[in-house]
C-alpha cells in the first residue's frame, strides 16, 4: 500500500520562484515601491495645483493682469511691445514680462528672468540682478541677448538704481547705489559704468573721466555720476553732481570727457529724435525729501518746459514716442506706470498698473 503524499515542511514556509523568475516578497516589495511612488505623485501634483490656484487666487484678488509664462524675444518683430518688470502679485513678479504696447494693460507674458532694474533696445538688454547671500546681498550686471540669455556679466558695486541701452544695442549702460539708498539726500555716492557690447570694453567708473566745464576741466575729489541716457555708439548724456549743484553732462567715451551743459538736471532721457531731454528738477519750495518735478529741456535753446506732473518724481523718464514722457510712481504693489505730454499740455494718466523699469521695442 503507497502511503499518502505527505508536504514538504521547508516548501511550504518559503515556495520557490514563480514562473516569472520572482519571489512572493520581491513581488510584494515591487507592489510597496509602485504604490509609494504613486502616493507621492499624486501629492506633489495636489501641492502644485493648489498652489497654482492660489497664485492665481491671489493675483484675481489683488487685481492684477492676468500673467503666465512664455517665450520673450528682444527682437523687435511681432509689432510694437512694451516690457517692464512685473509687479502683479503672483508666481511671476519681478520677472520682465511683455504686453501689447496698445494694450499695455492686457494680459503680460513673463520670461522667467528677474531683474531689479531692466532696459532693451536692439536685440541687447542690461539686467541688473541680486544674489542673495546668508549675511549680504550682492548685485552684478548681466549684458542679455535678444533671447535673454546671458552674454556677459559684470560686477555691480551696490544697489541698482537706473540702467539704459543705446537705440543700436551696442552700448549698455547702469548705475549702483555705493553708499546711501536716495538721491534726495546728499550722503549718497553712485557708481556708474557702460559697456561696448563690440568688444566688451568695460568703462567701470565714469568719475574717471575728465569733467570740463566753460572749457575748464574741473579738478574735484566730490564728483559723483548717475543716470546715463545714449545718444548714439560714442556719446551720452548724465547727471554730474559737484560742489553741492547737479548738471546735465554731454560724454565722450573716445575722449573719456564729461562735458557740463544745464544746471539742475537728473536723470536725463532724451527724446528720440534726439533735440529734447526729460529729467528731474529740484524745485524751490519742495519738500526736501521729496523735491523733484518732470521738466523737458530742449537742448538747442535750454529752454525748459514744466510738464503737467505735479507730483514728486523719482524716475528716470522714458519716452514712448517723440511727444509722450512714461514714469513710474508709487503704487498698491510697488509702482505703477504713469504717462504726461512733453509739452507741458495735458494730465498725467494711468499707463500700467504693477509695473517699474519700462522699455519699447519697435
């Protein structure tokens, strides 16, 4: 008689591999590994979706234009844009985004690239950026290509204040706070510099230039420079402070001159057409923290024309067309973009809400 068929103790407790080649525990690790890498997918994708309705929660609330993320060229095809550094509340603000210039409060497309201050013209842009540091922030220049990648980049001495590119795109041109946060006080000292984006040439500090004034050249330790504007690939316009008055300085990068034509000028923008020069004035009678009016100086006569702003400016001017001044004042987020006639005709008016650091391109 065959006696019964009786189970093997040490195959029941561990079976042998499947057909597959696998045992019952790697399966069930596989199956563990699979389920946590599901688990957190989808709990990274619930994070981002919440926090993606929440910026936008937040940008509807604070009232803000509709901003989201594409491609931003320098070029000046595709019609007549406005960029500006974005101040809507949001994922995207501080990056420089881009509106339709005749519908500059429409809907803004951000290029992901942050800038404290920006400017373009010709396919070239100059943006001033921060690093933020564990004890100190530190500020460099970054020289942009018309697809806003970096090109050059170039040490920034302290806070960023006023940056310009010439209208060939060959000149780029900033200026840093090196001391002091304001220009309405006098314990502050600036740093200017301009780049040849031919052939890199870096000019660091304009002070080093020589300052001539009624044919004179002016021996000085007090000179301070800001606020460059660019007439064409080899001269410019500034401010130069010294001895306690301010002047609008024509420069001469060839002959490394700075030459005083105007009292009581800042900022300088000149017109494109290239007669005229947007600045701000220290008016008599001002608040001495807040002194200054938007003033057009025409640059055959140096005759000056008050503009219709009032109010105390900041800013150095831009101008949208041969006729019209643009500016930033204080706003709900931070500035806001305002425009007044250069004539002295008109009321300042609205432009751009959450927004600071304009350029046009076409």
């Amino acid at each position: 008689m065959t006696a019964p068929a009786t189970a093997d103790p040490v195959s029941e407790q561990a079976p042998g591999p499947r057909p597959d080649g696998t045992s019952p525990l790697r399966r069930k690790l596989l199956v563990l590994l699979v389920a946590v890498l599901l688990l957190a997918g989808v709990g990274t994708g619930t994070v981002w979706y919440a926090a993606q309705r929440s910026d936008r929660r937040d940008q509807e609330q604070a009232g803000g234009p509709p901003v989201s993320e594409g491609p931003l060229s320098l070029d000046a095809a595709g019609g007549r844009r406005l960029l500006l550094r974005n101040l809507a509340w949001g994922p995207h603000r501080d990056e420089i985004a881009s509106v339709p210039a005749d519908a500059p409060d429409g809907p803004r497309t951000a290029s992901g690239v942050k800038c404290l201050r920006f400017h373009a013209a010709a396919g070239t842009g100059i943006c001033l950026q921060a690093e933020h540091g564990a004890l100190d922030d530190t500020y460099h220049a970054s020289v942009l290509d018309s697809s806003l990648h970096e090109l050059r980049r170039f040490p920034a001495p302290g806070i960023p204040t006023r940056a310009r590119v010439s209208p060939s795109g060959h000149l780029v041109g900033w200026t840093v706070f090196v001391s002091g946060d304001s220009y309405a006080g006098t314990n502050f000292s600036t740093r200017t510099a301009i780049v040849d984006t031919r052939t890199w040439q870096f000019y660091d500090n304009l002070e080093n230039f020589q300052v001539i004034e009624d044919g004179h050249r002016v021996q000085a330790s007090d000179v301070n420079v800001w606020g460059v504007t660019f007439a064409d690939d080899g001269s410019f316009y500034a401010t130069v402070a010294t001895g306690g008055r301010t002047h609008l300085v024509k420069g001469d990068l060839a002959a490394r001159t700075l030459t005083t034509l105007h009292q009581n000028v800042e900022c300088p923008s000149l017109s494109p057409d290239g007669t005229r020069v947007a600045y701000k004035k220290r008016v008599e009678g001002a608040d001495p923290a807040a002194p200054w009016r938007l003033y057009v100086l025409d640059l055959a006569t140096m005759t000056e024309t008050a503009t219709a702003e009032q109010r105390n400016i900041d800013d150095q001017a831009l101008w949208s067309d041969d006729h019209t001044l643009l500016y930033s004042m204080p706003g709900d987020y931070g500035s806001d973009l305002w425009t007044v006639p250069a004539d002295g005709t008109g009321t300042p008016a609205v432009l751009v809400r959450s927004a600071v650091a304009p350029a046009y391109l076409g």
